[in-house]
C-alpha cells in the first residue's frame, strides 16, 4: 500500500508539473496582450512600444512599472502600474497620465472586492461616471474621497474600496513624477475607522 501511494503521489505530482508547463506560455501570452490592450486603452494615440520602453520607479521602497508612450518621437504620457490594499486584497491599477500629469483614464488590472460593491471601481472613477477622475492632476493636489475632505466621489458603501483606488492613483502619480517618497503625494489614510468598517460589513460584507 505505501508502495502504490508512493507511486500514485510521484505520477500526480509529474502529471500537475507537466500541464503547469504546458500552460506557463499561453498563460504568459495572455497577460501580455491584456497589459497591451489597457496600455492602448489608458494612454491612447502612441506609435512606440511602450511595453518595450518599460522602466521601473522606486517610490517609498516599492518599485512601480511605467510605460512611456510617444508618438512622432514626442513624448506624450505614460501608463503607471501601482496597487494598494483595498477590502479584499490588492488592488492593482493601471493610471494614463499625459505629459503634464493629468489623468487621462485608468484600468483596473487585479482585483479582489465585493461583486457590486467594491467592483464598481472598474467603472465607477471613469469619464463621465460618479467618481469620475479623469482630466485631474494628483500633483496639483492629492486625491481623496469627499469624506476625508477631498474632491473624488466614493463608491456608495465602498469608502475603503474608494480609498484604496485612489491610493494606488496617487502612487502611480509619485512614481510618474519620479518623487522619491510617497507620502506628500499618496494622500492615504492610513487606519480605517471602525465604525466605517462596521458600515461596509453591514452592506454585504464588503
């Protein structure tokens, strides 16, 4: 009996290694091209690689992807990977700012909040929508949710959602601009409230 499990743990364990193989590649293609498509999406009209281009920008201790866009040879923004812990886990962003810093959308490249609740932040911030950030310059001032005294409209019932996008926009900003620390730029709280953390418990446990 310890033979046969022995045997049967050896086959599973080269059969779990042979398909993580198989699929490693396609799985590669596929975050590849969907890092294209928001690069394209969040930093429209460049005739570079800006993936090809890709540098990194240490903020805080924490190295942030940028991806410089450029067309005719004239630089013209950059799309920004930053994350920061929302209600459910990171919550990864990608920012496209223009050449003065202004944003110019965003794609929300990992997530882990509350179907309807947290997960209208793949929306919720865009053109034209509630929160709507787009043609704001964090280096201007830091954004914030209107609770805390900023200027953003939070997601209804989602201000740690709400704190946490904007978190990551300010650090994508901090990294843009090349700032050496994040603090002045991120705007973040820090520690939630517990009666706020009780008030989105309370809406579907978000």
């Amino acid at each position: 009996m310890l033979l046969v499990l022995t045997g049967v743990t050896a086959i599973s364990v080269a059969l779990l290694a042979y398909v993580n193989e198989l699929t490693k590649g396609p799985i590669a293609e596929a975050n590849a091209k969907a890092l294209s498509e928001a690069v394209k999406a969040v930093v429209p009209g460049f005739d570079n690689d800006p993936i090809a281009e890709k540098r990194l920008q240490e903020v805080e201790g924490v190295s942030y992807a940028i991806y410089p866009a450029s067309k005719e040879g004239q630089f013209i923004g950059a799309a920004v990977e930053a994350s920061a812990l929302g209600f459910g886990g990171d919550l990864k962003v990608l920012v496209g700012f223009d050449a003065q810093g202004n944003i110019l959308d965003y794609s929300i490249l990992q997530h882990a909040e509350t179907p309807g609740l947290g997960s209208k932040s793949t929306e919720w911030f865009k053109k034209g929508h509630a929160g709507d950030i787009t043609g704001m310059n964090p280096g201007n001032a830091p954004l914030n949710v209107s609770k805390d005294g900023g200027q953003v409209n939070a997601i209804t019932a989602s201000t740690i959602t709400s704190r946490a996008f904007l978190k990551a926009v300010n650090l994508a900003y901090a990294a843009y601009a090349g700032q050496n620390t994040a603090d002045e730029a991120t705007g973040a709280t820090a520690v939630v409230p517990a009666e706020e953390k009780a008030e989105e418990n309370a809406s579907s446990n978000e």
